[in-house]
C-alpha cells in the first residue's frame, strides 16, 4: 500500500525541514524524507559544528594571548580534543533533537530512508528497520514535491575522500585529536574557517589556492586582505597560484605535490590533507532525471521565480537549484515554496542575500562590491569606518577590521555593505534590511545607534561615506579622499 502525501519534501535540511513545517502549518498533509539525519549537512557537519570548533578556538586564543594583558592571568591551559569534539556533538544534537520536535509538534511525518523518483508522481522509499538488517521497500506518493536534497564536498582527482587522513570539511571536524601538520586544498571560506581553528589549536597549516588570492571573487578584496594579514599573523602559510596534483602515502604521513607554475613542483608534508575546493548539488540522485527534471550545466536543478521546475508539481530548493549555496537562502525558499503551493502570489525576490565567512575576523557582506556597482555604471561614493576607532572593538581587544559602505554618488541610495571585523556575522542584518528597505546613507546616518556598541560602526560608515565622519579624520568634501566619493 502507497503511502499518500499533499506535500513530500525529500531532504531535512534548513531548507527541507522549514518547507515541510511550513507546509504542514498550510494545512497541508505533509511527509518528510530525510536518509541521514534531521537537520541535513548544515546542523550535523557543517554550518554548526563549524562555528561550535571556531567558537571554542576563538575563546582559546583570547585566553591565551588577551586575557593577560587584561591583568587576567590563565596558566597551564590545555585542550582535551576528545572533549572538545564531545562537546561540539552535543550542540549539534541538541539542534537535531529540536528539529525533530518541530516536525513532531507540527505534525509533519518523518519518514526514514533513501527516496527515488520511479516517476514525477511516485516515490519508492528504501529504508532498513534495524541499520544493516531487513531491507524495505514502498511506494509514497503526492500532489507535491519538493527537493531540498542539497549538496556534498567536490572531491578532486588524486584526493580520494577517506574522512580519516585525506577528508572533507566533514572529516576536518571530527578529528580525535590535534594534527601536527595539515595542508588545506582551497583557500575559500570553507578552507580558511578550518585553517583558523585548527590553528589556533596549534597545526601548523599550509593553504594551496590555486587563485592569486584567498577569498578570490568571494568577498571585497579589501576584507580578504586583512583576513590573509591575521592567517599570517598566526602562522598559517598560504600558497597562491598553486594547484595540487597528487599525494604518496608515506611512512610518517603524506607527501602532497602541488604544480607551482613555471613547470615547477613542490612537494609538501602532510599528517592531514583537507580538500575544500567548493560543494556539488546532488542533483544526480534520487532519481531526478526519471521524474524528467531539466538540469542546467553546472548540475542545478531548474527553477523558476517560485521555485517550480518544468514539472509543476515538483519545486526545488537551497544547494539543489543554484547560488547562492547558503542555509538562510534555503530557508527562505522552503517558506516561500510552501506558500506558493498554498496559493499565495509569491515570488524569490530577494534584493541581496547576506554572506558570512566565519574567520578570524568575520567577514560579512550585503549587496554589490564596490567592482560590481561601478561595473554597472554606478557612479559611486564609497566609505569606510575602522573598527580601531569604536569603542567597544577597543574593549574587547578586537580591532581588525572596517564597514565598508557603497552607495549611488546620484541619489545616495544604499549599494552594499562589506564588513571585516568582530561580530561581522551579527551587524549585517542591519544592512540587510536597509538594502531591502531601499535606504538612503543618511538613513543610516541618522539613526541613532546606542553606546558603546559595534553596531555604532554601520552609523559611523554611513557618516563617512557622506564625508563628514566624527570619530576619524577626513579631508574636506570636494578634496580627494578614501572615504570620499569616488569612481
């Protein structure tokens, strides 16, 4: 006997899992299929255990070299990596076990196992009652699908993931204790969020980036350098415009030859190798050529503006139907997917999605880089506001960093916002709303924002973007400047 659904949703991540509460919460009768375990890859191995280890590091490091200059004294500390890895499990079960209680409390079923597609109408559900018995089969149908089944790490020829010595951002957060030494295939936010907390747990780390910059295209450039500063400042050593060409196996770790240009290699020691060179969508499982899904080029599913693909009862979301490959992009989908089928006039329309890359400083972003809006034909007044200058970044010892503002030279209207600096990740939500809202600079400019706070630094930016900042000095308005308006 089939099993029969309003609304299937395979996959339980931060996409899946939203959509099928969301649905559920419609009115609709709603299953969800989930193979490994609720949450999907972001709360189980990827974006929490993540900032779970950079938290812990973070906290470690303060201790270590902050807390004495406080007149705080921490002797003899020490890190019981069994411990710590414990730990950081428990916050991703914790996250799981309410996902799981949001599903129950919305009565939205949970369906264990591996789902394909025997056609755009019917699901076969492949499941073992007890992990490595009987083996079962049936069939789930529904007036709707929806995929959210994401994506995994891009694994690369000669680099064979193994999730013990040669590993993936999965392996690189599970590791029992500390390796000695550690090259880091990647110099994307994947890879630098590993190097900074594996280093600060004392690996010595070599990054091989095969760009002529870390952070390459991904964020303001001006971020990235001071980002690359504090890496090096640490001790990580990075190799630009390299690219890895193999590994051997060796009787006390790996050897790692990397092609350095000019016909010439170079050959790097290894105990770890961690390959970080971007995530693929799983868009060759679950069947989905058989429900007759048009996929592009790069292995996204099709979708439209309401996240429907050619199939109209079958919409995709989050890592399975394009960039930006981000939980909130996710999230944000599954709401809208959900009431799209419930039959609200609703459409993806996001004017920008927020960035995070959490390393040492954050690095946060809204909207266009400065290159993009000239690129456009913006002609554009740019700002900047050191987080040296705020008070609270003084206190806490953490003054690395600006906000960075992009604004339209002709109606003042708010472009983008880059910030690189502590608490980055929690100050561009405001900028966020301001891009959304359509926002003039001095609509930042003059809000009030409270004291002392890094939040004061969004107020400060906007202020100097208009060339009359109070906390730094500026040249007078018509005289060149930085922080004036520029081309």
């Amino acid at each position: 006997m089939a099993q029969n659904f309003d609304v299937v949703v395979i996959g339980a991540g931060p996409g899946g899992y939203v959509a099928a509460i969301k649905s559920a919460q419609l009115g609709f009768k709603t299953a969800i299929i989930e193979r490994e375990f609720l949450g999907g890859v972001c709360l189980n191995v990827g974006c929490i255990p993540s900032k779970a280890m950079i938290s812990a590091t973070h906290f470690l490091h303060k201790a270590q070299y902050d807390a004495g200059t406080m007149g705080i004294e921490i002797k003899n500390i020490s890190v019981d990596m069994k411990k710590l890895v414990g730990w950081k499990q428990s916050v991703c079960d914790k996250m799981s076990g309410g996902v799981s209680q949001l599903l129950k409390g919305n009565e939205v079923t949970v369906l264990k196992g591996e789902a394909t597609f025997k056609n755009s109408k019917e699901l076969q559900l492949t499941s073992s009652k007890i992990a490595g018995s009987v083996t079962q089969t049936e069939t789930i149908t529904a007036r709707y699908f929806i995929l959210a089944n994401g994506s995994r790490p891009i694994e690369i020829t000669g680099f064979p993931f193994d999730e013990k010595d040669i590993v993936s951002s999965t392996g690189a957060l599970a590791f029992d204790s500390v390796p000695k030494r550690v090259v880091v295939i990647g110099g994307g936010y994947i890879g630098l969020e590993i190097s900074g907390y594996l280093s600060k747990l004392g690996s010595d780390i070599i990054v091989v980036e095969a760009g002529s910059a870390v952070l390459n295209g991904v964020v303001d450039p001006e971020c990235a350098q001071v980002v690359a500063k504090k890496l090096s400042k640490q001790g990580v050593k990075v190799i630009l415009n390299a690219k890895a060409k193999g590994q051997k196996k060796t009787k006390d770790g790996f050897e790692v030859i990397i092609d350095v240009g000019g016909g010439k290699d170079e050959v790097l020691k290894a105990d770890k190798i961690i390959v970080t060179v971007g995530r693929q969508p799983n868009s060759d499982q679950a069947g989905i050529k058989a429900a007759g899904l048009a996929i592009d080029e790069r292995g996204f599913v099709k979708v439209d503006a309401q996240r429907r693909t050619n199939v109209p009862h079958i919409f995709a979301i989050g890592d399975i139907c394009g960039q930006p490959m981000l939980a909130h992009k996710a999230s944000h989908e599954g709401v809208l997917v959900a009431e799209v089928i419930a039959g609200k006039n609703r459409v993806y329309d996001a004017k920008t999605v927020p960035a995070v890359v959490f390393t040492d400083p954050e690095i946060a972003a809204a909207g266009m880089m400065e290159s993009e809006a000239k690129a456009k034909g913006y002609d554009v007044m740019v700002g900047k506001f050191p987080f040296a200058a705020n008070g609270r970044a003084v206190s806490l010892m953490e003054t690395d960093g600006f906000v960075k503002m992009i604004a339209d030279k002709k109606t003042h209207i708010l472009l983008g916002v880059h910030i690189v600096g502590p608490e980055a990740s929690n100050l561009i939500s405001e900028a966020v709303l301001a891009l959304e809202m359509g926002a003039r600079i001095e609509d930042l400019a003059l809000t009030i924002h409270p004291h002392p706070t890094l939040g004061e630094t969004m107020m400060e930016a906007a202020e100097a973007t208009l060339g009359h900042a109070i906390h730094i000095i500026q040249k007078p308005l018509g005289k060149s400047s930085g922080a004036q308006a520029h081309k």
